[in-house]
C-alpha cells in the first residue's frame, strides 16, 4: 500500500467514528474533502470498522513510513479497533480496554495514600470542623465571582500567553476565544479549529475557583492543548505527517496530551506560581493566597488517583452509582453535586474510560519530564512533547532505558 493512501484510509477510518458517536473527532484539520466523503457515506457498520483498522495495521511495516510514525500509528490503530468492537457490542473488559485505547495498564490506588494526602491537607487547612467541612469553606472563600470572571481568564491568558511566546515558539496569528456554555461533563474544554485558532469553552455548571484557574488557561491554552496544537500544525503537518490532522479521542494520543496540559503550568510557571498567581489577582482587586494554594495542591497531588478508582469500581467491579459517588465524595472531599458531576464524565459512554489519560498521563509525562533537571533541559523535553509524535510506549522505554542506565552507573559498570 502507498504511504498516502494509508494515511488517507486512517483519516478516513478516524472520521467514520464521528457518524457513530458525534463528538468522537476531537479536530480535524485536514483536507475538508475527506469529511465531506464520509459525511455523505451510509452510516458505518462498526465490524466493517473493525477489519479496517485491522487490514491498516497489518499493511503499516510495509508502508515506509519512519518508525516513529509507524509506531504512532500502529497504536492508534489499535486503540480504532477496540472502540470499533465497543460499538459493536463485544465484551471488553474495562482494563482492557484501557490498555487498548491508551496504552497503559490500571491498577486500583492505594488508599493509604489518600488517607496520607488528607493528614497533609489537614496540616494546611487547620481549625475547628471537619475536613471536609474546611475545604468546602476553604473552596466558597476560593470562588472566582462569575462577574469578574472574564477579566480573570484574559488576565491569565495574556500572562501566560506572553510566558510561553518567550519560550517556544507560536505563530503570530494564533488566537484562543472563550466562551461560557453549561451542561456539560467536564470543567473546560479546547475545541481546536486549525489555523492556529482554538475555543475553549468553560462549564458554568461549575463554580470556578482562584486556586485552579491558573491551572485551567494553562491546560487548555498556554503551554497545554492549544500551543500544541499549533506546533504541531506547523511543524508535523507542514512537514507532511497529515496523520496529525486527524485527534480522536480514546486513542494514545489523548493520554499524551491530557498528560502534556495537567503539566503545562508547572512546566511554564513551576515553584512558586501560587505568589505569582496572587500578583495577577492583586492587579484585578482580588484576594488570594497563593502560598497556601500551592502548599494544599501539593498536598492533595496523593489523591491523584480516586477518579480512575472510580471508574473501576463502576466499569470494572460493578458499584452502584450512589457507592461510586460515596467514594469520590469521601476520598475528594467534595461536595455531593461535585461528587455527581464527576461521576457524570465516569458514566459517559464516550468518556468513561477517559479519566485514565489525567491519571496515567501525568504519572508517565511527569516521571519523564523528571529524568531531566529543572531549566534548559527540562524545557527541552517539554518542547518534545509538543512538537513530536511520542507515544506512551515510547516515554515507557525512554524511561526504562534510562533507569537500567542509572542502575548500571550505580553498580560502577566499566
């Protein structure tokens, strides 16, 4: 098979998905005929998607694509076929079908982290009541006034914005709008439209708090999924690796990127963007305190994963909604209609596996990023994950790669 026409049946078999369940295309920003095409086909059968991304993988060593392009396909495709076979009803386990969709395997956390985690929260937020009943204080005191709202987000978009343009390189007329929408299951969102031009909606459903916006711009903007996004257009793209055009969700790709924007402030801002935060609110007329905000984020990174918990316990051991959303209000500390929302995006057809890219996302990314020091070379290896096609299995391997390297220096190999 031709090295284009593979590429071209993958884009089309990527595009299919959206008939079966709108929303599957993330973006598309490839030639706009090729979704006409599928627009105007029957609805796809999904067993006939199934053999599809099973005939493309078999074709890929024979398609002379580099081996990095091969891998990156070779993965996708495997992640194409599993939601192919969901669709067509098959039993898949849910870890299994993590694995296929992210390359990752998942294994329950453990729950003398999340009660260390809470001691250390505890330590933060001292005084009378329950923990949980200080945190919810602690969070209403946190609250971002919706009629302040704008002046926060642009604030923090300029910032960070300008931060990122010193760093790594944007095109000049690239652009992020927001927009307010509501009804939906998750926090934010970046809908990325090509041309260097993203909307990110943010979810009204939800208050939105001091303490995570800073957080929020730079995931779904600067340094996270829209600077992504455009360097790979200009970079990948432009340089002819069209499979990049095509972002689906449920695929290695997802995990990488979700991974890449739960990273993004540390890796602009770092150690001490709580004070720095503080600054920016302080300029608006508002009050926050970014030590205290960054001293409790860091200690309730040891609940990093109750949500993928979650979601084995509904997918994988079969608890009720009512226990599923006990165990996040108990572990999280948060509110009942928090807990709900939560257990919305976990019971989403779409979604309910996607709580794994945060979780395993940001373990993978962030013990990779950590081989390298703080400065020059950590930017570094953050810029390769924006501008290059690296796949959970290929961080794997780097990382294995170089443990067994440190542990040879340590045993004085010669």
């Amino acid at each position: 098979m031709e090295l284009d026409t593979l590429v071209r049946e993958y884009l089309l078999l990527g595009l299919r998905f959206d008939r079966l369940e709108e929303g599957f295309v993330d973006a598309y920003t490839g030639d706009p005929a090729l979704r006409r095409q599928v627009e105007n086909e029957p609805r796809p059968d999904p067993r006939t998607l199934v053999g599809s991304a099973r005939a493309l993988r078999a074709e890929l060593p024979s398609a002379g694509l580099t081996d990095e392009r091969t891998r990156f396909l070779d993965a996708h495709l495997t992640a194409l076929e599993c939601s192919a076979r969901k669709f067509a009803a098959d039993d898949i386990g849910f870890v299994d079908e993590v694995a296929a969709y992210f390359d990752v395997r998942i294994a329950p956390g453990d729950e003398e982290r999340y009660r260390d985690a809470h001691r250390r929260m505890d330590a933060v937020l001292p005084g009378p009541g329950t923990l949980a009943e200080r945190m919810e204080a602690n969070r209403a005191a946190d609250r971002i006034p919706p009629d302040r709202l704008q002046d926060c987000v642009e604030a923090f978009n300029s910032a960070l914005r300008d931060r990122v343009r010193a760093e790594y390189a944007l095109p000049e007329h690239e652009q992020v709008d927001y927009e307010v929408v509501g009804d939906k299951p998750w926090s934010g969102f970046n809908y990325y439209l090509g041309g260097y031009r993203s909307t990110v909606a943010i979810n009204s459903d939800l208050d939105q708090h001091m303490s995570n916006l800073p957080r929020l711009i730079a995931h779904e903007s600067y340094p996270g999924h829209h600077t992504e996004h455009c360097r790979k257009e200009a970079g990948l793209v432009g340089a002819g690796q069209l499979e990049q055009t095509l972002f689906v969700v449920n695929t290695p790709q997802c995990l990488m990127a979700e991974g890449l924007a739960d990273l993004a402030l540390e890796s602009i801002v770092g150690a001490g963007w709580g004070t720095w935060a503080q600054e920016i609110y302080a300029d608006l007329g508002l009050r926050f305190d970014g030590e205290r905000a960054e001293e409790l984020a860091a200690a309730s990174s040891g609940l990093l994963s109750v949500r993928q918990d979650a979601a084995l316990l509904l997918h994988d051991r079969g608890a009720s909604a009512d226990d599923v959303a006990a165990f996040l209000q108990r572990w999280t500390l948060s509110s009942p209609e928090r807990a709900r929302q939560s257990l919305r995006f976990l019971s989403s057809p779409l979604w309910r596996a996607y709580i794994s890219t945060y979780v395993e996302g940001y373990r993978l990314l962030g013990g990779w990023l950590a081989q390298a020091p703080v400065g020059p070379e950590r930017s570094e290896r953050f810029r390769r994950l924006l501008d290059e096609p690296l796949t959970p299995g290929a961080l794997r391997d780097d990382v294995v790669s170089a443990d067994g390297a440190a542990s040879m220096l340590g045993r004085g190999r010669p």
